[in-house]
C-alpha cells in the first residue's frame, strides 16, 4: 500500500495519467487502501482521494466473469 501511494502520489504531482485494474469495487479499493495499520490514515485516505480526482470522481466498472473460472 505504500508503495501503491508513491505511485498514485507521483503520477497526481506530475499531472500523469494512470491505469488502474482491479477486481475491487470502488468501494472495496477504498477498504483495501484504508486498512493497512501500519500507515497513516491520511496517506489511505489520500490515495484513494488522487485516484478519484485523476478520474473526474467516477471510475469505470467493467463487469463479467472471471476466465479463469470457466
């Protein structure tokens, strides 16, 4: 998670974009960012906060079965 910060913190400082694919609902990205005890809840919470902006506060949900599985 700290190192998923200094990306997301690089890339927001230098007006990069960024791709980021996930299985995790929006919702469920924020839990996984704001759940790690050994960082700074302001460091989670801004994580996810730069991703939101990066994406013009909406994040595409692309939906179907896993690959995998079939």
């Amino acid at each position: 998670r700290r190192i998923l910060f200094r990306i997301i913190n690089a890339r927001y400082n230098n007006l990069r974009p960024i791709v980021l694919t996930s299985n995790l609902s929006p919702d469920q990205l924020r839990n996984y960012l704001d759940t790690n005890p050994n960082e700074n809840m302001d460091k989670a919470e801004r994580s996810y906060d730069r991703l939101w902006e990066m994406a013009s506060g909406g994040f595409l949900q692309i939906k179907g079965e896993s690959y995998r599985r079939s």
